[in-house]
C-alpha cells in the first residue's frame, strides 16, 4: 500500500491555489517540547569531501565531549536549491537554549567547529522552528526516513487567520476521521525567526513512497464535508501565502551524531 500523505495533497494545492526523534500526538497526549534548533549550511565549491570528513570529526568530538543534545544531518536530494546541508535537534523550551549556550561555552563546541569545519562552509543561516504537535502526525519512535518531504510556504503579510484556521481544520479532520494512520505521518512546524513560513514534512522510506496515494486528502475531504466546503477550506489556505518550495530531503547519518555504540 502506497503511503497516503496528507503533504502530497497539499503540495498539489499550491499549484492550484498559489503558483524530523519525535513523537506523535493525539488530542490530550502529552506533547513534548515545540522548538527544534536548525542550522542550514552551504559548503564552499568543490570542498565537500573536506567538509564531509571535517563534519564527521566534530559530531564526534561534540559525542565524546558529552554534549546533551543530538544533531541528524540533512541533504537536498531534489528541489529548487541543491547546496544547502541542514543540522537540526529537537525538542526544547526556550529555556533550553540558554542551557546550551552556557554548555555551549563550558565544551568548546563552536570553538572546535570554527577551527575545524567553518572554513569549508561558505555561509549558513541558524533559525528556531516550533512545531505544532496538536495538527500533526508522527510515530512515536521518530522515522527513519531516510527521505523527507517538505514543503514550504511563505506567509502573505496582513493575510490573517483564514489559512491558519483552514490547516487546523484540514489537520482534525485527518487525525479524527480516518487519514491518519501507520502508512502516513505529517509534521507541521513554523519558522520563529527570518521571513514567516511554515511548513509540511512528511518521511518516507523510498522513492516509491512518495508515489501519490490512490485517493488525494481532497477526495477525502470532498466525501466527509461535501465538494463545495472542502474546496472553501482549500481555497482559505491557500490565501494566506505568497510563495511555495517543495524539497525532498535526505537523512545523512555519516554527519550526525554518531551512535551510542559508534567508535
């Protein structure tokens, strides 16, 4: 059985209506923290194997100095933008940050990246991004992916609160009338810092995953709403952005944090 995204169906909405260690949640569960620390980096031309190798060095220092979090490493496998490389943890309070700021200095952490790594980077951006655990759906161990799919939208300024209803009703009505389920998994999370986005993930375990489901989440809508109020619903989503980009993403595990078990 092909996997049914919900993010399928959405990314298909923003050519009609526009030109990931986590845990799932269900309504009264216990959720964990909302913020992920996300680092995007773009390596200079022709220094990726230097990156690479310098990268893989530094998770290990970061694991063997006792670091409390854990980073998994991301790459562009196909979208609009193929040179970028994310690092991102999860999940935290705002208290968090200022606890690993000071382990931060104590561990020598971006020390020891700025002597070893930064001169392969060319230049790299650090956002927070909160993720909105009561719309969403994902396993309870995490994915391993290896794939994630993500799309993101950018908000229309002065837009309102009319697409931001209009996900959270897309979003119940998928966790509370059957769309949610073992072969589909959906995040959704927002940008706290630089331009407003929020955005869609979902993983998958292979190319053919991501094949569309048999039956599209607006098929779906169609039948437990009726044509025309799930077309409304669509259309107020789709009024609240500008821009849209698609990205699959690829789980790079030789630059995350090693394992427990790693040498």
């Amino acid at each position: 059985m092909k996997k049914s995204s919900i993010l399928a169906s959405m990314a298909g909405l923003v050519v009609v209506s526009l030109p990931l260690v986590l845990t799932a949640q269900e309504e009264g569960a216990d959720a964990p923290p909302p913020l992920s620390d996300v680092w995007i980096m773009v390596v200079k031309p022709g220094m990726n194997d230097d990156f690479d190798a310098a990268m893989a060095a530094h998770m290990r220092f970061r694991k063997n100095a006792g670091e409390s979090r854990e980073w998994n490493a991301f790459r562009v496998v196909a979208g609009h933008n193929m040179k970028p490389v994310a690092f991102r943890s999860c999940c935290f309070e705002w208290a968090d940050l200022d606890a690993h700021a000071a382990e931060n200095d104590e561990l020598g952490l971006a020390d020891h990246f700025n002597a070893n790594v930064g001169r392969y980077v060319e230049h790299f951006h650090h956002y927070f991004e909160t993720s909105d655990w009561a719309n969403s759906h994902w396993p309870d161990e995490g994915t391993n992916g290896p794939y994630y799919g993500v799309t993101r939208w950018v908000v229309k300024q002065g837009a309102g609160a009319a697409a931001s209803d209009a996900k959270d009703k897309m979003s119940q009505l998928a966790l509370n009338e059957g769309w949610a389920n073992d072969d589909n998994n959906w995040l959704w999370f927002s940008r706290e810092v630089g331009n407003e986005e929020i955005a869609l993930a979902s993983s998958f375990e292979s190319f053919a995953d991501m094949e569309p489901p048999e039956q599209s989440f607006f098929e779906f809508a169609a039948e437990e709403l009726g044509e025309e109020e799930a077309a409304a619903m669509f259309d107020a989503f789709g009024s609240g952005f500008e821009d849209s980009e698609y990205t699959i993403w690829e789980l790079d595990e030789t630059i995350s944090t090693p394992p427990d078990d790693d040498d």
